[in-house]
C-alpha cells in the first residue's frame, strides 16, 4: 500500500508511465491516476507527507478499515493520535508504528 502525497492510498487506481532516473533514461514506474503525481522509486525520492491532525485521522481510519478488525480501530486511531503529538514523523511511518503497535497487543 502506498500513500501518496496527495494523502489518498492507492489502491488500483495507477497508471504506467516511464520517467528519466539516475540508471536509465527510460526507467519504468507508476503514477497516481487521482492526483497525476509520478513515483521514482530508483532514486529514493520518495514524498513527504505532513498532514494535520484531521487529515491524518480521515487516513487512519480508511487504514483501519482495510488492515484491522473492526474491535481494534479505536486503539490503532489512539496510536496514531500519540505518534503524530510525539514530533515530526511522516504520515506512512505514524501509520506504520501505529499497526505494529495493534499488531503486538493483538497477539
């Protein structure tokens, strides 16, 4: 799953496109259909993303929705909450430390 800076995951919809990167002048990779945003993952230029607490909420809970049990939701939106008053993380790697933390009380 990969979320893009527009802040939508993307799910299915991308398109295939071929961009200059630093091994070749014609490198296949993909693109976000929603917003057009083009992804180099030779070169790991990868996008930050910084959203507000609202924004990342809204994401969290469509993360939720596809990856937990409907009786964990609340404890992964807690996680995600602490992770983001901690300091400067992206929005995928809160997301990320968020689920593992889900994860580890589930088992």
């Amino acid at each position: 799953m990969i979320l893009c800076e527009c802040g939508k995951f993307i799910e299915g919809a991308i398109f295939k496109d071929y961009i200059k990167t630093s091994l070749n002048p014609s490198t296949g990779t993909i693109g976000h259909s929603n917003c057009g945003l083009i992804f180099n993952f030779v070169d790991g230029k990868r996008q930050k993303r910084y959203s507000s607490r609202k924004e990342l909420k809204v994401l969290a809970a469509k993360f939720a929705q596809n990856n937990l049990p409907v009786e964990n939701t609340a404890q992964f939106l807690l996680e995600v909450e602490r992770f983001k008053s901690q300091g400067k993380l992206q929005d995928i790697e809160i997301l990320i430390n968020a689920y593992h933390e889900v994860l580890q009380r589930m088992l």
